[in-house]
C-alpha cells in the first residue's frame, strides 16, 4: 500500500455545524489518499467510525434532486425489463427515491441512516434501518432469496467490503443479479475530483479493483454502463460465477482497456495526479484571490461534501465566500464543517446580486446551468475546478 496525496487535516464532510457550536473544537482527521497495487484499490488512509458518518443525521436525500429522482425512475423500469425479478433488496436506500418505484411487496430496503429509514417506512415499505452485514443477512434471507440487489453510492461508503460481498453472496438466488453503482476512479483522475476523497469515500473503484475484488467471492461483473450521476460513475451489473446464462459483455473488457491505457494499474500515475491536484489548488485560490482584490462577492451553490474537502483543502473559508445557496432543508442555517461558511435557503440566482458563484455541486452543472440559464445569460459567472480551476 503505497500513499500518494494528503489532503491536509479534514473535518467529517456532511457534519454541519450549528451556530452555536462555530467556536467547538471540530473532530478532523487527516486525508490521505493511497494505492495498493495487489487489488488496485485506491483508499483513504484514516477511516472514520461509521457510527459517526452515519445515523439519524444525516443530511443527504437523493429525492430532492431532480436529476437523481429521474434517473432512479428510468432505472427501475429498464431492470424490470432487463431482469424481471420478483423479489428485490436495495442495499442503502436512502429516502426512498429509486425503492419507490416497485410495489411494496416486492422490495425491502436496507438504510442505517434512521431519519432516511423513517421516510420510506412511513410510506409502507419494509426498510431495516440496519448496516448490511452478514448477521442480517442470514436472519433475513436465509429461506427467500433475492433475485435483483440494487445498491448506489454505498460501495465506496462501506469499509469492509468483505462483508458486503459475503452477505451478497449469501442472500442472492443463484440466478440472481447485483447491479451496483458507484463514482468512477478513472472519472475521478482524468477530471482532477480530488474532491471525490472524503471521510465518507473510503474507496473509489475500478472497473480493475472491483473485478479483482469480486473473484474472491465467485462474483464476476457481467456488464457496464458509464453514467453521468455523481460526475461519472460506474453501473456494474454483477452474477454469480456459477450462472451461464448472462454472457460477459463487450462492455467489461472495454472499460478493462480504458482503465489500463490511463494507467490505473500504475503508481506512476496517481503520483501525476497528486501534482495535478497541488496545481489545480495554486489555480483556484489564485482565481478567488483575484475576484476578491476587486472587492467582489462571491457566493456558492450547493454545499456538497465534496465542496468541504476543496474549500479545507485549499484553505478557503467564509472570508471568500459569503455563504452558500442550497436546496437541503437539514443543511439550511448551518455552517460548513471547517470553512464555517452559512448555508442559506436557496434562491434563484439573479445578476443584480450575485456576480460570481462557486459550483460547489459541479456533478450538477447539467441541471444547475439549466436552472440558472438567465442569470448566465446576464453575464453571472460560475467558478469551477472541474476538470480544471476556472472562471465560466
Ligand atoms: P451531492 O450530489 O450529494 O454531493 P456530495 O455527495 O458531495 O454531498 O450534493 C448536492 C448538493 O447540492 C445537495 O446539498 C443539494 C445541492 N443542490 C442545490 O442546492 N441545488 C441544485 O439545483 C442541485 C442540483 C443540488
């Protein structure tokens, strides 16, 4: 295992900050980032109890983004058409958003976070709010077996994926499918995201680590599709090794290939990737240095947990940026863990008060620039740092 960037002394992304508690003492730990060339698999060094990243605070609901809400929906249609499964267990199903759309008998839910368990529960669905583990597994699914696992932006969340995969194993029937979803490494180094590196963010796969990974538990990936959810992500469908029916696709050994032209399976390149990321950081606090010696305001849209490990990393805190806009009823009136910048009720943009804004929420961009198209039209200017820091 082999480290290659330190992201300096982070605080725990999604911990919002009250503001009576500004003046506490944060909890922060330090971000490093490493490789291990047995399996490929690119990690955070320090990992945080899942007890604290996890429970009855947290803020994240996929529902309140329209482009998550649409994307569930057509996904849940198009399984129900590839697999037709009859029995179906969502690993992480947050508020709801892709669970909803299958009939109540036909799905169970696994959400640890409990504030996220209660919603869907209230709606008359079958959620445990539980960690998936093997224990829950046997008691649940010990005689019914599951015929399609869904499980979206919790892979990389979970620190013993060894676990996991035995609990997966166990529970799917042995025709049955595991579609798993999850930000993609390559992704993530061609657009210098270092912000994809949080406490939450143990791993981040590759179509090469997660393969490798899989062998071990006679699990095989069958099938991927490259998606633009989180700023490029993977949509790995998954089998036992066992079942012939589903033949492995073009698709595997093609993005096999890209990973390997880029060099994922080389040191070499996540050291370039850590000088590209110390530039991309000279970039943008030249550009906000810039902005601010003409004395201009500059506001941000969409307080991500991403944004928390950009705005410490580079050390830029609420005398740059006033506050932030953002849609999330949890994160309205509190401030971002380290940078202690406000997050306020989002607003529609409008050019007579806002000039420049920084797009904490770039996996985003799509849907926001749709949004704010007048206020680009007028002139307003958005700070990105993705895939490079600039002024658009
Ligand atoms: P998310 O995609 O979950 O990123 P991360 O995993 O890094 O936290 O968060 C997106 C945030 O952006 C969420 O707090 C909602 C906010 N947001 C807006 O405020 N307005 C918008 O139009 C969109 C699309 C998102």
């Amino acid at each position: 295992m082999k480290k290659f960037l330190n992201l300096g002394f982070q605080p725990l992304a999604n911990s919002y900050l009250e503001k009576k508690d500004l003046n506490k003492k944060e909890n922060k730990f330090e971000l490093i980032i490493m490789y291990d060339s047995k399996n490929y698999l690119v990690s955070i060094l320090n990992k945080v109890s899942k007890k604290k990243m996890f429970n009855e605070n947290y803020p994240y609901k996929s529902s309140e983004s329209f482009t998550m809400r649409k994307s569930f929906k057509n996904l849940a249609k198009f399984l129900k058409q590839r697999f037709n499964p009859k029995f179906v267990l969502e690993i992480g199903s947050n508020d709801g958003a892709f669970l909803k759309n299958f009939k109540k008998k036909e799905i169970i839910g696994i959400e640890p976070c409990k504030n996220l368990a209660n919603i869907t529960k209230k709606k008359g669905y079958k959620v445990y709010s539980n960690y998936w583990n093997t224990n829950l597994a046997k008691k649940f699914f010990s005689k019914k077996k599951i015929d399609l696992i869904y499980s979206a932006n919790t892979l990389s969340h979970i620190e013993n994926y060894d676990e996991l995969f035995k609990a997966i194993k166990f529970s799917l029937n042995d025709t049955g499918i595991l579609v798993l979803e999850d930000p993609s490494l390559l992704e993530c180094i061609k657009n210098v995201a270092y912000d994809q590196f949080y406490c939450e963010h143990i791993y981040v796969f590759s179509t090469l680590s997660l393969s490798k990974i899989l062998i071990n538990y006679g699990l095989e990936i069958f099938d991927i599709e490259n998606i633009r959810t989180h700023g490029g992500s993977n949509r790995y469908y998954i089998k036992k090794k066992t079942n012939s029916f589903y033949k492995i696709k073009k698709s595997v050994k093609e993005n096999l290939d890209k990973e390997k032209i880029y060099g994922l399976h080389k040191f070499l390149t996540y050291k370039k990737f850590a000088a590209k990321v110390l530039k991309s950081k000279k970039k943008l606090k030249s550009i906000f240095k810039k902005i601010k010696t003409q004395n201009k305001k500059i506001i941000g849209y969409g307080a991500t947990a991403k944004s928390c490990t950009v705005l410490n990393y580079c050390g830029i805190d609420k005398k740059d940026i006033d506050y932030f806009y953002d849609t999330t009823s949890y994160k309205i009136g509190k401030y971002l863990p380290g940078s202690k910048i406000l997050v306020k009720k989002y607003q529609k943009l409008l050019i007579k008060n806002h000039k420049y804004v920084f797009l904490g929420a770039w996996n985003f961009k799509e849907e926001i620039f749709k949004k704010e198209k007048k206020f680009i039209k007028n002139g307003g200017k958005f700070i990105t740092h993705i895939p490079y820091p600039r002024v658009i």
